[in-house]
C-alpha cells in the first residue's frame, strides 16, 4: 500500500505520555521564566530530551498555543461545572478561587493571551469571558454577588488577590494567596443591612 494511503495509526502510549509530560513542563517553564524560555528548560522540567520537544512542538508558535489553550480549558471547565451547579454562591467561590490560583501561577501567560495567541486561543478566551460573564450575572440575580460589580473586574480582582511578585520584598506562598483570597471574596459579598 502506498504511504499517502496508510491510514492513520494513533500515538504510541509512551509518545502520548511524553507530550502530556512537555506540556505540563512548558507551562511550568514559562509560568516561572516567562514566555521566551527555552526549550531546554521546557525539557528539563518536562524529563524529556530537548529533541522531544521540538518534534512535538517544532515551532515556538505552536508550543505557547497549547500551552494557552490547556490554561484556558481548564478554566473554562471550572466555569462550566460552577454554572452547571446554578452559579450558587459555593460554585462562584471555587470559580473564582481557581481563577486567582491559576492567574496568580501564570501571570506571564494570562498577560500575553491577545500578543501570542492566535485564532483558536482568542476562540477560547472568548468563550471564557462569556462564561465569567454569565456566572458573574447569575450570582448577582441570586443576590449573592454585590451589584455595582460588574464581570469586566472579577479578573482583576483574581489577579490583586495572587500577584506573582512578592511585595516589600516579603516572598509569595500559597498559604498568603488563599487568605488574600477569602477577605477579597468577602468584600465581593452584599452589604448585610444596617452593617456600617
């Protein structure tokens, strides 16, 4: 049988195994190194030889793509399970709490969604956005979200909670974030009546 008419054979397990591995490495790379990071850093995070990266990923272009689109999905899969579960104020929390921990993680990368991204990633972003927008305004109608919110600063406010950067020279940890995350979601509470 000619090549041009050999069907198409899945994988390899151990092929498979390895570009979830240089995914999961590029992400870590460029989360803590930043976009231009290279691919022998993506390799040495990833426990693969450089070579395997570049035969999955031959072009820069195609690596900070999946890399964008596995960060999106993952948030979009979050929002989607909370609206599933009627955007309850329980629902918002972990959504929100999710999207600081994950903004604050890759601060380089939710920064560069429009600069590196392209077609499929603007896609998925847009698709986030309308997620957020949604569960932002379902939590505001059940009346626990305040109202003079709007979806636009919830981003930003996930972003305030997790900053990347340590402050004062005092270091960033995990612990700090979570905390920071609580007071900023009780601040995104209504005002109870009669509380100055």
């Amino acid at each position: 049988m000619p090549s041009a008419e050999r069907p198409e054979r899945p994988p390899r397990a151990d092929a498979r195994r390895n570009a979830a591995r240089v995914l999961t490495g590029a992400r870590q790379a460029v989360a803590a190194h930043g976009l231009d990071v290279s691919y022998h850093e993506i390799a040495r995070r990833a426990g693969v030889g450089v070579g395997t990266v570049y035969r999955r990923y031959p072009e820069r272009g195609q690596l900070m793509e999946a890399v964008l689109l596995d960060l999106l999905g993952e948030l979009t899969t979050g929002a989607e399970r909370a609206l599933d579960r009627g955007a309850d104020w329980p629902a918002f929390t972990s959504f929100f709490t999710d999207l600081a921990l994950r903004t604050g993680e890759n601060a380089g990368l939710t920064a560069s969604l429009d600069d590196r991204g392209g077609p499929r990633v603007a896609a998925a972003r847009r698709r986030l956005l309308e997620l957020l927008r949604r569960l932002t305004e379902h939590a505001q109608r059940a009346g626990t979200l305040r109202a003079d919110l709007r979806w636009h600063d919830i981003p930003f406010l996930a972003k305030a909670a997790t900053s990347a950067a340590g402050v004062l020279d005092l270091p960033d940890d995990r612990s700090r974030a979570e905390r920071c995350i609580r007071v900023i979601l009780d601040g995104m509470r209504p005002p109870v009546a009669g509380r100055s």
